[in-house]
C-alpha cells in the first residue's frame, strides 16, 4: 500500500492511497463468493454459478462493492500507518478500482489543529481584583434575610408605599373591556416597586380589601400600556425581625453577639468574592491564551457541538427552534468553548498535570462531610463514573489555574464594593 | 429465396453443463430442430473458430401446461404445448474451448 500525505491547512489532511491488486484479490474473491450466496439463476442452485458468469453480468456491482469494503480496511490501515486521527468523516474522492487493476482514491478529512503555545511560563500577565467589602454590604446582606423572614400583618387602614397586595389582575383592552381568560388570581405586588410605582403608585395608595383600582402597565416589546382592574383582597404589611439574639441564634450558631454575627456574615461576603475574583482570573487567563494561539478551530468540530446542543433544547423544550439562528447565535460562544478545550488540553500535557484515584477518593471524601444530611445521596451520586470523570475534570481544572497562576505576573487590583455599588446605581439611574 | 436458418439458437447454461464444460469440453447448445449433427459441427466450427470431435443430439419434447383462466366469472381450463426443441451436446478437439460468458451467442 502506498500512502501519499498532504496538509490542506492547519486542520484539514488529505490521502491518496494506492493498494495493489495482488493485496486486494482475496477481499474481491471473498465478495464474489458472498454476492453468489444469494443469486439466483435458472439452471443453477444458490451459489454455484460460476464465478465468470457472475461477473459478466454484475462485475461492475461487484467492484463497487469490492472497492468499498477494501477501502474502509485500507483507509484505516493508512491513518494507522500516519498516526492519524480524523475528527469528521472522511470525503472519499477519486476513487477507481477494476478488477486486476490497484485501487486508488483520496480521502479528505479535518484533524484536531495543530498550533503552538505562547511563551506564557514567562509572559502571562493578568490582572486580579481583590475586592475589599465594608458594613454598607453586612447591612444589605442582613436586610435582604430580614426581608425573607419578614411576618405579614393585614392592614385596616388603606395601603401605603412599600405594602404588600394581594389582588386579582383582570386585563382590559382599549375600551375598558375586560379580556377573557387573561385574568392572574390571587397575586402579590408590593406598593411602589418596579412597575408599581410612578404613575401607578397614586392609584395604589389608600386601598382597604374589597377595594377596586385601575392600573396601566408596560410591557416588554411593546408600544402601548395595558390597563389592567386589581380587585384589592388583603392589604398586607411587613414585619421585618428585629435583630435580636434570637434572631442571630437562628441563623448564625457560631455567633454570641451582634459584633460577631456581622463578622461572620462579613467573612462570607469575602469568600463569595474571593470567588468571584477567581472565575474573572480564570477567565483573564483563558482570554491570554486565546488571544494569542495561532489556532483555527474545525468547521465539523463546531458544528458536532453545536448540533449536540441543540439536540439537548429539542429534547428538553420538545418545541420548534429556530436551528438556523440559534446556530449563528451559539457559534462565538462554541468556538471560544473549543479553543480553550483544545488549548487546555496541550498545557496539561506539555505540564504533566494529572490527577489520581487517591485524589478524587480525597475530594469525594471532602465534599461528603460537608454535605451533612445528605451525604448519603452525595455518595451515590459520586459512584458513577461519569460524576467521577467530572470531579476528576474539575480537579484538573483547579491544578491547572493553579499552576497558571503561580507562572503568571499577577497585578492585584483592590476593588471596593462601594464603588462597584456606585456604578451599579449609575447604571439603574440610565 | 429461402430465409437464413439460424442454427445456434442459445447456448445452455446450467450448473451442470458448466461442469461438463471444465472436465470434459463438451458444450451444449439449443439448435434448429431440422438441423443434422454434420451442420452442426460445421456451424460451431465456424462460429467460435474451434475444431469439433463428437456431436450429440437429442430432442427434448415440449411439456404440455395446463392453466385456469378466470374470465367473466366463468372458470376457463385451458391446455397446450410447449415448442418440442433440439439440444446438441458438442464436444470440442482438446486445446479448444468457448468462452460462452464471453462470447456474442447467437439467441
């Protein structure tokens, strides 16, 4: 067998493969025999027509078929002899083959890119926030508890800002006709948040139960306000917990006193942070990789994974998608995905990164004792193979940005949550 | 004028013939059923340019069939005959041989 090698581009191989007939005659002698099996001619059991009668009629069949299975064998045995490995189904061209004759053809396939790494040992640069919190976030972080906590008293006196409504929303059309079957029983809204505020806001004030009022409301995507009627049930008002011991007893056993419980609340804040500090490193140090690997990405390799997405929402949503515009809309995301997957992949190997059975055992055992009650179910779920290779992935993953970090020129930045809050109010108020 | 005779009707290929064909050179043919042994050697001789030692014949009567016709919700038995025909077993010279998968063969 003769095999020509050719690089189309950086992921896209081409084959001229030639096998001479005399390797081919026992493949074409054996699809003779298996065609004759099933022919039936008058004059003849099954399988005993002589072979040079079978070919003259169907010789033509017979070498396609010939051709077919010795391709499939030989074009294995090339990739073999290469050491290569296609990542999509090869597109067969050029193929000829007659009886006596070699068979020859071209298969054109894509493999994973190759490409080269930069020199990041010595010149990854990445920025790290490190985000300093302060009492104003204790304070939001307790309101926001005391708010989910908070007991509800009915109100006789007419509703102010801030109370809560339990109402029915009969939806009107221009006219003031109620529209039927568009009408939400039994719904809370708070007096002044959102969309029931400003203009709105005068027409739910001063609502006793059985009260009725009109509201206009608008919506997304669209010009015009609807009207909707609110038929009034309750009148409710909040009854935020005080911060007392009990309150703190229930969420903090750790804590004594106030002092305490917001110091505790403050350490959480920092670790959510530290955390989220952690996803941008990563994601800065993903973006210097990709900014700079040479790497083009396989069309058939974006389009597999885009084709099991989308096999996942059909079968999730069971609805029609738009294939077309979901397609255009998953492509950057996807070849951002598969880049740095392929990228990983080289830094792990070229650093020696890997993970033991001990280790995953180790972090099971780890993620087991925190799991409390469930642990139970936490250890089944860690049984299958599958969750394990994604332990043992995400532990990969840890080594590596560790790894990465450590090489790397790292600049802290301080970032105070205060700022963070102007901006976001900034933002609101535009 | 008298119309051209076709003497070799169709070669006769079965299982056995091809059998025959391999160990011994005898061929088998469909022929004209007024045609003697001499004609016949003298036509394969001429068609596949071969040189013939022994000519068998024999005549192989046609089968009588009988069929139903279902025609106008009457049931209709009907009987007839097959042609009667000649087969010629030709043996050929040793050294000679036709290739009847190869070959144009008169039908």
């Amino acid at each position: 067998m003769n095999v020509v090698l050719k690089e189309i581009n950086s992921f896209t191989r081409e084959i001229i493969v030639e096998v001479p007939w005399e390797e081919l005659e026992t493949i074409f002698a054996q699809t003779v025999t298996r065609f004759s099996r099933n022919l039936s001619i008058p004059g003849f059991r099954k399988g005993k027509v002589p072979k040079r009668m079978i070919l003259q009629t169907f010789r033509a069949d017979l070498e396609t078929e010939c051709a077919e299975t010795a391709l499939e064998e030989y074009y294995q045995k090339a990739l073999r002899e290469e050491g290569i490995t296609p990542i999509n189904r090869a597109e067969i061209n050029n193929m000829e083959f007659q009886e006596g004759n070699p068979l020859k053809f071209k298969a054109t396939f894509e493999v994973e890119p190759y490409f080269k790494l930069p020199n990041y040992r010595r010149k990854l640069k990445v920025k790290k926030n490190s985000y300093i919190p302060d009492e104003e976030d204790v304070d939001n972080y307790i309101n926001d508890i005391r708010q989910q906590l908070a007991e509800l008293r009915t109100v006789e006196s007419g509703s102010k800002e801030g109370h809560l409504l339990l109402v029915d929303m009969q939806e009107m059309d221009n006219s003031g006709v109620p529209i039927i079957g568009r009408k939400v029983e039994d719904r809370y809204i708070k007096v002044g948040e959102g969309i029931f505020g400003g203009e709105n806001l005068n027409r739910l004030t001063g609502l006793k139960s059985g009260d009725r009022t009109f509201i206009n409301i608008q919506r997304q995507n669209e010009q015009n306000k609807v009207g909707f009627e609110l038929t009034v049930k309750n009148v409710h008002e909040e009854v935020l917990p005080e911060i007392d011991e009990k309150f703190i007893k229930n969420l903090d056993k750790n804590a004594s006193n106030v002092e305490e419980f917001r110091q505790n609340i403050l350490s959480v804040i920092q670790s959510r942070l530290d955390r989220k500090a952690n996803v941008l490193l990563h994601e800065t140090i993903i973006d210097y990789f990709l900014q700079n690997t040479n790497l083009e990405v396989p069309p058939s390799m974006i389009d597999t994974y885009i084709d099991g997405i989308i096999e996942d929402k059909k079968n999730q949503n069971g609805e029609k998608l738009d294939e077309e515009k979901l397609r255009e809309e998953l492509k950057s995301s996807t070849i951002r995905s598969i880049k740095w997957y392929l990228i990983r992949r080289v830094i792990i190997k070229e650093e020696n990164l890997s993970v033991s059975d001990e280790e995953v055992s180790e972090k099971v055992e780890g993620i087991l004792e925190k799991a409390g009650k469930e642990a139970k179910e936490a250890r089944r779920y860690y049984k299958k193979p599958s969750n394990r290779a994604r332990l043992r992935d995400d532990i990969l993953d840890e080594k590596l940005f560790n790894l990465l970090e450590s090489l790397a020129k790292v600049n802290e930045v301080k970032v105070y949550t205060k700022d963070l809050r102007k901006q976001r109010n900034m933002s609101l108020n535009l | 004028m008298e119309k051209k005779r076709q003497i070799i009707i169709r070669p006769i290929m079965t299982e056995k013939m091809s059998r025959l064909e391999d160990t011994q050179r005898k061929f088998a043919f469909q022929v004209d059923s007024s045609i003697n042994k001499i004609e016949i050697k003298k036509a394969i001789e001429k068609k596949f340019n071969v040189k013939v030692s022994n000519v068998h014949t024999m005549n192989i009567k046609g089968k009588s069939k009988s069929m139903t016709i279902r025609s106008g919700g009457r049931v209709i038995r009907t009987s007839g005959r097959r042609a009667n025909w000649k087969k010629a077993i030709v043996t050929l010279q040793e050294g000679f041989k036709i290739d009847l998968y190869e070959s144009e063969v008169a039908r």
